[in-house]
C-alpha cells in the first residue's frame, strides 16, 4: 500500500470515529499540541504575499522553493499556508506509526517530516469542504528509470485521534469548527509530523540508500474535474 492510500485509509477510519463521538453528542475537540485557535483572521486583503498559489496558477508551473518557505493557496475566501519545516532521519522504526500502517513494508529507515498548516477563511467563505482537498506531504527521493524524483514508496502519518490529531485529521476538525459560525472569521494553526521510510520498494524490505531531496504536495478538487494538482515543491 503506498503511502497516499495508507493515509486515506487512516483518514476514513478516524471520520468514522468523529461520526460516532458526534452521535453520542460529543463536540469535536482539536486541543492539544498540534493545534491553536483565534477568534480573528489573518486573511489579507492587501498585495499578494509571496509564494501565493491559486486554481489559476496552480501546477503553471509548480511552484519549487527552499524547505521551511511556506506556501499559499487561496480559494474561494480560504487562505491553507503551508510550511514544511525539517526533515530528519530517525534512528529505526518510530513508535507511533498509524495503525493502518502495513508493517510488511517497514525497511527500518525513516524519516520525520515537520510541518505547520496555518488555516485562515473570512467570513462567508464560499468554497466548501476544503479539508478534503489534503491528503498530505509526499517525500521525493532521487529517480529513478529516468525521472529526476520519485515519491519515497512508504510513508505514514502518526496514529492519532480527536484529542491528538495528526495532519489529516486536524485539518478536518478545523474545517467542522469553521463551519459552526462560518459566517466568523476563523483562524488555526496546526503542526504535526509525517514519516517516510527509504525503501527500495514496498515489499522489498530492503534499504534504497537514497536520502531524500525534498517534499511534495499536491492538492484535489481545486479545479473541476481535477485531482492531484501538485501545486508545491520544497527542496532541501
């Protein structure tokens, strides 16, 4: 299972749990470390800021910057800053892998990638379920069979749940909170980590040698009838 479906899976696993916590009448909670909240917004109406990414300009081309820049895609009165912070190797296996996670497919190397997603949307934003549109950060290596990078073939995001979300997930929960007073400013900063695994491939088990060269991040649903827009592209 590569790592884009291990995420979806563990994305549709934790939805139905917030389903069922909503059911019994508990209210979606995204305290804790990996994210804040504010009552104003950020959202600017001034000039463009830098590294501004758009439905118009998204993948023409992709957008290629230095590691720990954020980039910016703005829709509809939604703002999603993304910043990838560090990339750094772990020593084996790390303990909280997501427990969809194929552990056939653990070659014993990893990394940890640290982010911030910062979410801002004025008031009457029009562009809905926005949160569906992240899947996650994707890991590049060095090509191979001619292609200058290739998506590191495992990855994982950490286990995680409504009290301790991990990216997925909390950039879920913002969108319900936002859409209880969406006609609010809304505001939240979100950090949390992914893993990558250097593998030669996924059942191999074997090590790739390779270090990776940066980070990738496509997006769905920001034009009709699209998905996977890569719309970003950190290098270290």
């Amino acid at each position: 299972m590569n790592a884009t479906r291990q995420r979806a899976a563990a994305f549709l696993a934790f939805i139905a749990l917030l389903a069922a916590g909503c059911q019994r009448g508990d209210a979606p909670s995204a305290a804790g470390p990996s994210a804040e909240n504010s009552t104003s917004s950020s959202t600017s109406t001034s000039a463009a800021p830098k590294n501004l990414v758009t439905p118009q300009t998204a993948g023409h081309p992709v957008l290629e910057v230095k590691l720990g820049e954020p980039v910016i895609f703005q829709k509809d009165g939604i703002m999603l800053t993304f910043t990838p912070k560090s990339l750094t190797k772990l020593d084996g296996t790390p303990a909280d892998l997501d427990e969809s996670f194929d552990r056939s497919e653990d070659c014993g190397v990893w990394w940890q990638l640290t982010e911030v997603i910062t979410v801002d949307a004025q008031p009457n934003a029009t562009w809905k379920l926005w949160s569906t549109s992240f899947s996650g950060f994707n890991v590049f290596q060095k090509g191979e069979h001619g292609n200058k990078y290739s998506p590191m073939p495992v990855g994982s995001s950490p286990a995680g749940g409504p009290s301790h979300p991990n990216d997925v997930q909390a950039i879920t929960l913002a969108e319900a909170d936002q859409q209880k007073n969406p006609s609010a400013p809304f505001h939240r900063v979100i950090e949390a980590k992914d893993y990558a695994g250097a593998c030669t491939d996924i059942r191999s088990r074997q090590p790739s040698g390779l270090d990776p060269l940066g980070v990738d991040l496509s997006l769905d649903g920001i034009r009709d009838g699209e998905t996977s827009t890569k719309i970003a592209r950190w290098l270290l």
